[in-house]
C-alpha cells in the first residue's frame, strides 16, 4: 500500500521567512509532511505571480516544495504577507503555521544597502551541527561569510528558545564564541575621524551578568556591545555606554536592541525606543578591507559564564536613517513578536 503525499493535510516544519528581492526567479521554499506538486499554495498577487514549482521528497510522506516566484516591488515598509496552504481543502497545520497560513515578510534586511552581516537563526540552512553543537553559521548578507569554531567545548548550542518562542543559538555558554579573523568585510564607515555603523540583534538572557553580543577588534582598536543589567556599547580607549546609563533589563525576556554610531554619538535603543544617547564617538580605523580582525559573536572566554539565547544579528556599515531603521525594527519585530 502506497501513500500519496498530496492527500495528506500539510503540516509545515519550515518556510521561507522572507523574500525580499524583487524580480524574476526567486524561490518560496516549503518544508514538510503531506506536501506535493498539487498542493495549493494561495499567493497575494501583492506579493507576486507563481512561475514554476518543483517538489523533492525527502521521506516517505516528507518533503520540499519550492515555488518559484516573480516577486513585485518591495514595499515601504516592508510587509509580511499571508499564504495559506492546503491540499484538497484542508488546511496545513505545524509549528510555522497560523491558522492553515504562512507569514512571508515581503522586503527584508538586505533590502536596505550597507548590509554587511545577517546572521539568522532560524534559517537552518545557514547552520552547521552535530546534535545541536554548532561549528558554523553564516551570513545571508552578500559575501556569505561563516563564523565558526572548531573546538567542540566553545561551540554554541542551537536550541527552540521558550523565551523567543522559535529556534535560536545559545551563545553565553561558558567560552562560546565563534571567530573569523581574516578578509572581513568592512563593518563601519570611516568618515574622517569617525566610523559609523547600526547594529541590531534579538535576543533573551537567562543570566544578566553580563556577556558580548558582538566583539570586533583590529590592531589598531576594539569594540563590543552587549549586555548586563542593561545595553552595554564599548569602545577602546575612549568611550563606553555601561547598563546603568539606560533602561534595566530582565531574564527571560525577549529585546530587540539597537546600537548606532552616529556623528553625535552612540545611541542605544531598547524594543524601538531611545535607551541612552552618549556624546563620546568611535574613532576611525580600518575595521575590514582585508584587514586581520577578529570578529567575535557570543560569549568570550574573559567575560563571566552567562547564559542567553540570540535569535537574530544584522550589521550595516554605516548610520542607517531613522526611516531605515523604523523598516528594519518593524520586520523583526513581526518576525519575532517582542513588543
């Protein structure tokens, strides 16, 4: 006896989150059980006209549907789109899944330029591991670039956060961190004295001791942000933002923080609102180009054992526009339901 997957009900495991490229040629990719040539997949004309499909069966009732798409225009801002997918007039269901449809944000970070790292946690695609160890992640930013780490006790260890309510990496394990220390492209734009770069990342912590989201240095100076009782940016020699300048965090608690270098100084912003503004800047230097730096995204070894779940980082090497940032904040809020 023989199972027809086009006959089962649909039930979705993993989507593609985001299209965020117009034109011809792009891919609605769809994994999971029940799923066929003949499933109907109903697309907003808003988002785009289906061309072509293709279907790859992994299991004996599992496998990838990938549509391929015209997408239209991105919109400003950017919109998450609703698809409802069904297989003989029953609606799929899954973890991915509302009320028998598929959220799909039309535009997304690499929509606005500049955009030097994307690291998303939920794209499975783009990680590495072995029982949920993981060796690398990489960047859907143009470059690709990987960030790994090769001594199995440093590795993070990708998780389904309770905190964030979807997968993403554990990264203040005690000495968690990964490294890239070669040709990084440049992650700040140096204006005369000055560098500027908006930084964002979704993340919960168990523990608020304290820990990097991010630490970037070169042989001429450093910088991190990350996190205590507060947002923490630090810059040496000259400037640093400390947890008592802002607002107090929480454990157990999803944010979406904001850190832009700007001509005034630093802002840090907290779930889309100013958290502290510091009137000291960072100063130029040859952060990328080729340059040997080090780049640094969890817990480093010097810092205290915390423990915390990062669920989305984005890096633009310069200060985006308060209406860019209004766009990006507004998808990851949608995209991982914060505030």
């Amino acid at each position: 006896m023989s199972h027809n997957t086009s006959a089962l009900a649909p039930y979705i495991t993993e989507h593609t989150s985001a299209l965020s490229t117009a034109g011809a040629g792009q891919s609605l990719v769809i994994k999971g059980f029940g799923l066929g040539l003949s499933t109907v997949v109903d697309i907003p004309a808003a988002l785009g006209v289906e061309t072509a499909r293709t279907f790859t069966k992994t299991g004996a009732t599992a496998g990838v549907l990938t549509i391929t798409l015209t997408v239209e225009a991105i919109p400003d801002p950017f919109v998450s789109r609703s698809i409802k997918v069904s297989t003989g007039g029953v609606p799929a269901q899954g973890s991915e899944v509302t009320a028998g449809a598929i959220s799909v944000w039309h535009g997304g970070p690499d929509s606005i330029s500049d955009l030097v790292i994307w690291l998303d946690a939920r794209d499975d695609s783009t990680i590495i591991d072995t029982a949920g160890d993981v060796s690398s992640w990489t960047s859907k930013a143009t470059g690709g670039h990987a960030f790994t780490q090769s001594t199995g006790s440093k590795q993070p260890h990708k998780v389904t956060s309770a905190t964030l309510g979807a997968q993403a990496l554990n990264v203040f394990r005690p000495d968690a961190h990964f490294l890239e220390k070669t040709n990084h492209p440049r992650v700040a734009d140096n204006t005369g004295s000055y560098s500027y770069m908006t930084i964002f990342s979704v993340f919960s912590m168990s523990d608020l001791t304290g820990g990097n989201l991010l630490f970037v240095s070169s042989s001429t100076a450093y910088f991190s942000v990350g996190v205590s009782t507060g947002l923490q940016v630090y810059v040496h020699p000259t400037l640093e933002i400390g947890p008592t300048d802002g607002a107090a965090l929480s454990p157990d608690t999803k944010y979406l923080a904001m850190y832009r270098f700007t001509p005034s100084g630093v802002q840090t912003y907290l779930n889309g609102a100013l958290d502290y503004q510091s009137t000291g800047m960072m100063a130029a230097d040859n952060l990328g180009d080729g340059e040997a730096i080090e780049f640094t995204v969890g817990q480093n070894a010097s810092n205290p054992d915390v423990n915390g779940d990062v669920g989305e980082i984005l890096v633009y090497k310069r200060e985006l526009t308060d209406a860019e940032v209004d766009k990006v904040e507004s998808y990851l809020n949608g995209r991982w339901s914060i505030y």
